[in-house]
C-alpha cells in the first residue's frame, strides 16, 4: 500500500515563529562594524569557495527619480545559488564597490526605504519595500534603486521574515494558481516537490480558497559529503513529521513518489475527484516520477513548469497531447513582473500578504557587526557549506 497522508482542507492555524538560531548563525561581535556591507564573487563557482563579504562607501547623494534603500533581511535561494556557480539564465547585478568591479548576489529581500529623490511620488522614509527587477544585488546593506523598479508593501500585515521572502515563491505560487486555470472552490491541483517553499505556499493558498492538493514530496534523499555525490539513496528520517506537516498547512493528500507505482493510487484519486478531473498540475521536479503523475490528469489540463530539481529532462507521452489535449507551459515570476506595472505589483504584495502565509522555517545570518570582512566572509561560507549538506532551512542574511 502506498504511503499517504490526508487531512482536510481547513484554515491553519497562524502559529508564531520562534527564533532558535543555531551556534554559527549567532551574532558575537561587540563593536560596530563597516557601514555598509556586501556579498560579492568575481568568477563563479562553488558558493562558498567564491563568495565573500566586501565594505564599500556609504551612499552619497540620491538622484531625483530614486530611493536610498537600506536592506533588512535577505533570503540565499536555490536559484541565487545557482547564479553564483553560472548555471542560471540571469546575469548577477554588476557594480563598483571600493574601486573593484564586482557581482552582488541575491534576487530578494526587504529593504526600507531612507531617503526618496524629490521627483518620487507615492513612497516615503520608512516604507517598506522590495525590488521588482530580477538579481537586483539584494546581498547588500544599502543601495540606490530606480523608484519604478521596487514595489510598496502593505503598512501592516506582514512579518520581517514573509516580507523579505514574499517577491518570488509565493508570488510564484499564487499566480500559477490564477493564471492558467480558473480554479473554483472545490476543484483540485497535483503538485510535486509539496514541501518545498513554493510548494507550501500553493497548499496554503488553495487551502484558503477551498481548492483541494494531491502533493508528492520525497522519501529519500541523496548524500553530498565533502561536494562528492553519492549514489546510494538513503531514506529520510523526517518523513511523517514532513507529511504532517504539510497537512496541517492545508495539504488534502500527500503521496512519497513511490505510491506512483501502486496501481489502486489512480483509481482513489479516481473517486476523490468524481466529477472534477484535475486541471492543473504544478512540476518544479521533471524526471520520470513528473511524467508518471500527468496519468493523474483529466482531460484539458495544463501542466506548469517551474523548476527542474532533479536536473532530469520531462519526457511526456504524446498519447496525452493527442487524446487528452495536455497544454505544457512554463512559468517564470521574474518574467511576470517584467509584464506588469507597478500598480499590478502592488496589488500582487497586498494580496499575498492578506493571506497571512506561515513564515518559512529559517535562521538568519546576521554579518553587520562583524569585525572584519574576512570574519564575516569566515562565517559566511560556514553557513554555506552547511547549506551544500543539506541545511534545511531558508537562511536569511542581514547586513548592515
């Protein structure tokens, strides 16, 4: 029999987070340190053989059209990763810092705003903002950003943490649930790769609109010792408090991908979704376990794509195309933001942030009273190496 969670589809309840930081993610440092700092790399590579932590000036002036940002909290995510090794189709934001032409990292973050130029209208010091533009350089304690490149957040709703991680995954999930299906309360959507960040958004949205989640996540997990991958799978040992987890968000069901290989599997969804075959099913994982769950799908549905974890290509019977009419189509947010203005940016943040999203498990990295930059470069690629084996939590960096 296939392993499986269920629950039904309530409203979890908001629980508040509490800061546990682990020993190297504590702050000890007792004089102030540079006024600002950044995350830079000069050549790609392993994230923590190359990345490091540089001062550079305070900001001098603020050109009319822009704002003085100061940065609050920003997220290290799977894609920034993949940026600094070179294997992401984006380009790092380039600038001058202390003479030296470098990269600065990150795609997202939380940043208040100092000082506006005198032609901005409809932002103020203190607003709480965040950048519209992809690899805006968010790795960095305080910039000058065009005002039409950053996106006003609600006065009141959100936490620190779901404000600095707002602008990508679950702007990712709420919009793969609107844009492609007109979903009603009721229906139902198939998802892989359920715990990850975005994952768990799309179970917490739907859940608030009464649309139902049959997740997949799974039960082992490859071993990276000293950058060497091992072959041999191991099974996870966190996997029903995963699964509870993931039900208590909202999940309706949760599968391992080996319950793909149960023949009754097709036939229980069969009945749970009599009457309203899924149209929708979300892939951030390809690889033949994706190709299995499309024999899930009624007919007409449209399978988004919006990652690719296992680095496996998604190969799909053309049966699908041809009898079932399968409509497959990717999905990239930063590719959204580019189409839409900032008023539509905006309604997106207040939109996101009235759902009230359970803030992702995290530690933050503070490196803004660190001695010296080869200090917080010290700690800063510890925490990286951890993430390279298997940390598990969103880590946040803050700077200045």
């Amino acid at each position: 029999m296939f392993r499986h969670c269920a629950t039904c589809c309530s409203r979890p309840s908001r629980v508040k987070t509490q800061y546990n930081l682990v020993r190297y993610l504590s702050t000890t440092a007792t004089r102030s340190a540079a006024a600002n700092r950044a995350v830079v790399f000069t050549s790609n590579g392993s994230p923590a053989e190359v990345l490091r932590v540089k001062s550079y000036d305070p900001i001098s002036s603020t050109p009319p059209d822009s704002v003085h940002v100061r940065f609050r909290l920003s997220p290290i995510n799977p894609s920034d990763i993949n940026v600094v090794q070179g294997v992401y189709p984006a380009a790092p934001m380039k600038l001058q810092l202390g003479g030296e032409e470098v990269n600065v990292g990150g795609n997202e973050g939380l940043a208040e705003v100092r000082e506006v130029g005198n032609n901005v209208k409809g932002l103020k010091k203190g607003d709480w903002v965040v950048s519209a533009t992809s690899q805006a350089g968010t790795w960095s304690s305080s910039r000058v950003l065009r005002a039409e490149d950053v996106i006003k957040l609600p006065a009141d709703g959100l936490s620190e943490v779901n404000a600095a991680t707002i602008t990508v995954n679950p702007a990712t999930a709420y919009n793969m649930l609107h844009e492609f299906v007109d979903l009603k309360e009721g229906d139902w959507v198939l998802q892989n790769g359920a715990n990850s960040a975005v994952g768990q958004a799309v179970i917490q949205i739907a859940a608030r609109k009464g649309i139902k989640t049959i997740n997949f996540v799974r039960n082992r997990y490859h071993k990276f010792p000293a950058g060497k991958r091992l072959h041999a799978e191991k099974f996870r040992p966190d996997l029903d408090y995963l699964m509870t987890q993931l039900a208590q968000l909202g999940a309706t069901h949760v599968f391992t991908y080996d319950a793909l290989s149960d023949k009754s599997l097709a036939k229980h969804v069969k009945q749970w979704t009599a009457g309203r075959p899924i149209r929708l099913m979300l892939n951030c994982v390809s690889g033949p376990d994706t190709a299995a769950m499309t024999r899930l799908l009624g007919d007409n549905a449209h399978l988004i794509s919006y990652g690719a974890m296992s680095k496996q290509p998604l190969l799909l019977p053309t049966s699908l195309f041809i009898f079932k009419n399968l409509c497959a189509q990717g999905f990239w947010q930063s590719s959204w933001y580019r189409k839409h203005t900032r008023q539509e940016r905006e309604n997106l943040m207040k939109t996101l942030a009235d759902f009230k999203l359970k803030e992702p498990d995290h530690e933050i990295l503070d490196l803004s009273m660190e001695d010296s930059d080869e200090a917080a470069t010290q700690r800063l690629r510890e925490v990286l190496t951890k993430m390279e084996h298997g940390f598990s939590k969103k880590v946040l960096l803050r700077l200045g």
